[in-house]
C-alpha cells in the first residue's frame, strides 16, 4: 500500500522513508525517527552533479522539512519557536507564500495519532498541532 502511495506522489524509492517494509509490519517513519536522515537543502539537491546519486527525491519537501520542523518541537519541550525558526531560514523569502500550505499539512499530521496503529505519532501529532498554531499566529 506505501509502495502505491508512493508511486502516486512520484517516489521511486519508498524504503528510506520506512521503519520497516516487512508485510503487515510496514511503518512510515515518524519525525523522531527521521531525524536528519534523508534531510537535504534545496541548494544541496541543486548541486548534485548530474549522473551521480544525489539525496533522496523526499529529501528537500515541504513535507520532509516539516517533519524535522515537528521534531525539533518534540524534542525540545514543546518549543514551537525552533520549528518557525527553521521552517522560515529553510524556506527564506517563500515561507510567508506557502505558509498556508504548510498549516494545513501540520493540522493533517496532528490527526495521524488519532487512527488505529498509529500511537507512535501522538506525541509527534500533538506537536504538530502545536507548531500550526504557530504559523497560523505568526505575524513577523
């Protein structure tokens, strides 16, 4: 099922983003589990050389930025300014555009706890909630 999924976002290679890919076992990492695993900056990715293996096509996401942006408030006790201060020095001049985006897929990350089979995301979860909060009130 994560391998079709994937394929409809256009990942070609799924297992980076896995605790594990055994049959009825599979999970998706959770921010925790990231950590800088897979993290890559825009400008990194666009000085790959061309014919070698660059990072991960998850890599430089919003979505993948975002988890890190949940990790950070996770691990530090709930601290939803380390979040804003990374989202907003990753994406520079562009956060204040995709700000909108970013809260909505925040609120969608802070209902994943809430599904059967997925408690590993509630403190995760709750942290999201938290850091829209914060973007959503950010004024400056």
């Amino acid at each position: 099922m994560y391998q079709e999924l994937a394929r409809g976002f256009g990942l070609k290679d799924i297992k980076p983003l896995l605790v594990s890919d055994k049959a009825n076992g599979a999970r998706v990492r959770t921010p925790k589990d990231f950590g800088t695993v897979t993290l890559e900056s825009a400008d990194a990715q666009r000085a790959t050389i061309k014919g070698k293996t660059g990072p991960h096509e998850f890599a430089a996401t919003d979505v993948r930025h975002l988890l890190f942006a949940v990790r950070e408030v996770s691990e530090n006790s709930s601290d939803t300014e380390l979040g804003r201060t990374y989202l907003k020095d990753y994406l520079g001049s562009l956060y204040w555009s995709r700000r909108s985006k970013l809260i909505g897929i925040l609120e969608w990350i802070s209902c994943l706890s809430a599904f059967n089979g997925m408690e590993q995301w509630e403190n995760d979860s709750t942290s999201a909630r938290l850091l829209a909060g914060r973007l959503r009130n950010d004024t400056a």
